[in-house]
C-alpha cells in the first residue's frame, strides 16, 4: 500500500530517516529552536523536579539524553520529551507509600520507577501495541489532567506562602504568619502577575510596537526567564537566604553519572503497578500531542516507534539519574514555533542543558523556591479542561459525567483510582450505550433508492412487507432489548409476512446474540413470517456462513435493501395476484 508523500516526516520515513536524509535548509530552525527550548525548559525541569519532590538538579539531568534518545527512536519531528507536571505529581504521589521525600531511597526509587516504565513502554513498541493509546477516551485523560493540575495547585499553595506545609486551619496560617512571610508572598504574587501577563497580553502589546507575531510569541513564552533571573538578582542582593527565605540551594556542578543502585526486589515489586499507571497516563499524553504537532505539518506519527522513542527516553532517564518523562505541552509548541523542523533540535537542546551543567548551574543555588512554584502554577492551571467539561456536558452527559468522575476521582481518592474510575465509567457508558440499540421501520423514500425511518421521514412501504435496521452490533447486552423492538415493531404492523433485517450498521454478533436471532426467526415461523437479511457486512456473513441459521432458517439474504424491497415486493404482489384468482374462480 503507498503512503502519501505529503504525510511523511522530512526525509522519508523510518528509524533516523530525518538525519539520513537531512538538509543544510534545516540546520538554521533547528539551531534556533534547540537554544530556545533549552533556556525555556531550565526553570521548568526544576520546578517539576522539585514537584517530584526531587532535587532541583534531578529535572535538568532528565532534560539531556531523554531528548537524544528519543531523537533515534521517535516518530515525531517536533515532539520535545522531559520532565513535565503530570510526571512530577504521578512520581510523588505513586512514591509516597513505598518511600519517604528527601531520602536516598525515594530518590532511587524515582530513578527505578523511570527505567521500568522505559522498560515496559519500549517493550510494547517491540510487541507493537500502539493501539493501547485507544484505551483511554479523552474524557478520562482530561478529567486525570485536570485533577492531577488541581492537585498540583495545591501542592504549591505553601511554597507561594512560605510555608513548611499546608496549614491546618487559617486560624494556624495567622499563628505562624511572620514578616518573612509577607515578604515571600509579594515575590510570589509579583512574578505571578508577571507570568500572568506574558501569558495572555504580552504577544499582542509586542505585536503592537511593532515586533513580529512569531518573535512576540517566543518571547512571551520566555517569560518566566525573566522571572527567575530577577529571583537569584534579588536573593543575592539582599541576602534573603539568611533571613529565611527558602532557596534551591547548593547545586551540584558536571553532568549526571550513569550510575543507580539496585534497590530489594519487595521494593522493585511496589514499582511494577506504578511504573504501568505512568508508562500509560504519559504514553496516551505524548501520543495526542504528536498527533496533534504533526497534524499541522501534515505528517504522520507511528504509534509504536512512539512507545520505542518514550521508552528510550524514559530508560536514559533513570540511566542519568532523571525521574519519568514524557512529551511536554508547552515546551513541544515552543520548539515547534522556534523553527525546529527534525529532533535535531532536542539534540541541539540537550547539548546546551549539558553546558549549563557544565558551567554556571551553581549560580541557580539562589534561586527562590517560590519562583519555581510560580512558574509551576501558571503552567497547570490552564490544564483544568472547565471548557472542555463544558463541551461534553452539552453533547453528551455520559462523557461529561466521566470526565467530571474522574477529575473528583484523582483529587479525593488518589491517581490510581482516578483512572480506575474513569475508565470503568466509560466501560460502563459504552455497555449502556449498547445496551439501548436503535431499532428502526425503514421505508423507501419515494422515488429513490434511499431508506429511511418511518418515524422521521415521509416513505413508502410495502404491504407485509416489514424492514427493519438494527444500528447496533448484536451482542450479549443488547440481545433481548433488540428482540422486544422486533416484536415491538410487529405488533404496529401485524399483517407482516416477510421480516427484512437490515444490517448495515451490524459489525459483529456474539453467540448470546446469534442464539437469540435463531429463536426469534424460529417463533416467526411458527406465525409464518419469513426472516430475510440485508447488507450484510463480509466479516459478519463470514462468521454466519458457518452457521446454521442462515443455511438452515433465513429465507433470503440481499446484498442492498433496494433489491430486497423489489423482490420481496414484487413476491408479495404475485401472492397477492394468485390469491385473488383463486377467489374469483370459487
């Protein structure tokens, strides 16, 4: 089968097809994308680092080969793989149980949970089960998100305020409230209304001085740069470490060493359900995101090099002592609109990382920790999908329910029986769903070869003559509710001698629901009414073929409810002709 030449990534298709094949046009937008995504990322990789409850430093070691692996195992050209939000909460709070924040052991059970889901993510690139971005709705993922993004919130409430941990009660806010308080609070809401600001107006106020639409973008979405350089300028400048107010600290210089330690396999045990949770909540995120970038520049994603490319993202990760990654938001927009046109652009990112740690990474030991909660608040607050609530409430209850179900899930019951719920909610509506199967009266809209509802339309029928379309597959949930309809629609039409079953929207039928069609057919022919199909889809008539019902008790199976209507008419007009001769010759 031939691909579309318009939908390939630069370069062709297959593993490093981009870089065999890559031009000296390129070099220029993935140069330029590659050093802008990396000072963007630099505050952003901490601040989710220390949401992991990790060292600040823990972030940007996962900032470097996670982006070079993917590049050789990736599909996405302009996906850039990293820590994010969602991975920093999933690691915090799956680790909880088995581990306590600030301690060797949970850092090494961070660093374990990310090779294991690399492990099973690249696994399932091998066995190439990309399907199983199916098997979370968007309901589900954007109800996780957005009580994931309220949890996060939270999380950060006492950094902004200065504080150890969340307060009690306001009445013990007030009791241990002290100037230094103050103090960090004003710095929190000033960078804030800053990030504010860049978020929303600052393009446009650029744009109306005169600067380029995609230059004033990449700026705004720079912002929190500034941010953390004003930070460290201020922290040093008036000492305010030593007056209590809480900073990154020492930060180690050099690259990560590949180094881990092997932790008991009771402990490795504890990791397995975890290391699955997020290999299929980053997995499903990364996937949509790719889709969507490479929708844009018309190109295509393969959903098993994606789980390749996470996996070996996700295994360099714990290598280089990182925490789980996956395919960042903001950061993939950004590279996308900084001209990054291949991954060499991560490539390109990650070198720069590297030079940082290299050179001046001690510098950021003065960085206040409430910059970092600043730059984590505004990055999740726009993932609480209200909107997108919203949508599905008005279009579809059950999807809304799901959503909303799965959000309240996260938030009061914990991460894995957020998704728990979600997804049993959404098995559980399409099971309603199913369970409540359109039957329709269809007639022949008059001088066409359509058919239509009775119900809905103005259509001809034929005398004892009854057609019927079933617009649902016929299984175990369904069965006696589309036999009632059949009876149901006998009883308004009880002269039928021919039944006309129209299957076109039947795709499958399980052995409840073919034992069920084989009692009806056989009671109506007891009352003397012929069961015929129609429009028979093959794999279904393949399946029935090796049955007895449709050898042994369907009358006629047609290939179009037209030729069936004009046969099976034109029979009942004969029946009709030879009735009526009879009666005139007695």
């Amino acid at each position: 089968m031939l691909t579309n030449p318009r939908l390939q990534p630069p370069g062709g298709d297959g593993y490093l097809a981009w870089l065999r094949n890559y031009r000296k046009a390129w070099l220029g937008g993935d140069v330029t994308a590659g050093i802008i995504v990396s000072i963007m990322i630099i505050p952003q990789s901490m601040a989710y680092a220390m949401l992991a409850g990790l060292p600040v430093e823990i972030g940007l070691y996962a900032s470097i080969l996670p982006l070079i692996a993917y590049a050789l195992f990736g599909s996405s050209m302009n996906l850039s793989v990293g820590p994010v939000a969602v991975t920093g909460l999933m690691t915090a709070t799956l680790l909880a149980p088995v581990a306590t924040i600030g301690t060797e052991h949970y850092l090494q059970m961070a660093i374990w949970l990310a090779l294991l889901s690399g492990v099973m993510l690249f696994v399932l690139g091998l066995l190439r089960m990309g399907f199983l971005a199916n098997f979370l709705s968007h309901p589900v993922i954007s109800g996780f998100i957005s009580g994931a993004s309220i949890l996060i919130i939270l999380s950060q409430l006492p950094h902004l305020f200065g504080l150890g941990g969340m307060p009690a009660s306001p009445q013990d806010l007030l009791d241990n409230w002290t100037p230094i308080n103050s103090l960090i609070l004003g710095m929190g809401l000033l960078g804030l209304l800053w990030l504010i600001y860049a978020r929303s107006r600052m393009a446009e106020h650029l744009q109306q001085l005169g600067m380029r639409a995609d230059i004033s973008r990449l700026a705004s979405r720079l912002a929190p740069i500034l941010v953390v350089v004003l930070g460290m300028a201020v922290t040093l400048g008036f000492d305010l470490a030593v007056h209590g107010v809480p900073v990154v600290g020492e930060l180690p210089a050099g690259l990560p060493s590949l180094q881990w330690v092997t932790p008991d396999f009771a402990s490795l045990r504890s990791l397995f359900l975890p290391a699955a949770l997020i290999s299929l909540v980053s997995f499903v995120e990364s996937v949509s995101l790719a889709q969507s970038l490479a929708r844009r520049k018309r190109q295509r994603i393969d959903a098993d090099r994606e789980l390749l490319g996470l996996g070996a993202a996700n295994l360099s990760a714990g290598l280089s002592g990182g925490f789980a990654v996956c395919g960042g938001f903001s950061r993939s927009i950004v590279n996308v609109e900084g001209g990054a046109n291949t991954p060499l652009a991560g490539v390109i990112a990650a070198s720069v990382i590297a030079l940082i740690l290299l050179t001046i990474a001690p510098l950021f030991a003065s960085l206040p920790l409430v910059v970092l909660a600043v730059i984590i608040l505004v990055a999740v607050t726009p993932l609480i999908d209200i909107a997108g609530l919203r949508r599905a409430w008005c279009y579809d209850r059950a999807e809304g329910l799901t959503l909303l179900s799965t959000a309240l899930g996260v938030v009061f019951i914990g991460i894995e029986g957020g998704i728990v719920l979600g997804v049993s909610l959404s098995i559980a509506s399409q099971l309603w769903r199913g369970s409540r199967p359109h039957v329709a009266v269809v007639g022949r809209v008059p001088g066409t070869q359509y058919f239509r509802s009775t119900r809905r339309h103005l259509v001809e029928i034929e005398p004892h003559l009854l057609a019927l379309r079933v617009d649902e597959s016929i299984f175990f949930a369904n069965s006696k509710a589309i036999e009632q309809g059949v009876l149901q629609a006998l009883v308004e039409y009880p002269d039928t001698r021919h039944m006309l079953l129209i299957m076109s929207a039947v795709n499958h039928i399980d052995g409840t629901g073919l034992d069920m069609l084989s009692e009806l057919t056989e009671g109506l022919a007891e009352r003397d009414i012929t069961v015929h199909l129609a429009e028979v889809k093959g794999p279904v008539m393949d399946q029935l073929a090796k049955t007895d019902w449709v050898s042994g008790q369907v009358g006629e199976v047609f290939p179009s409810t037209d030729i069936a209507f004009n046969t099976l008419g034109g029979l009942n007009r004969l029946n009709r002709a030879a009735n009526e001769a009879r009666a005139e010759e007695d």
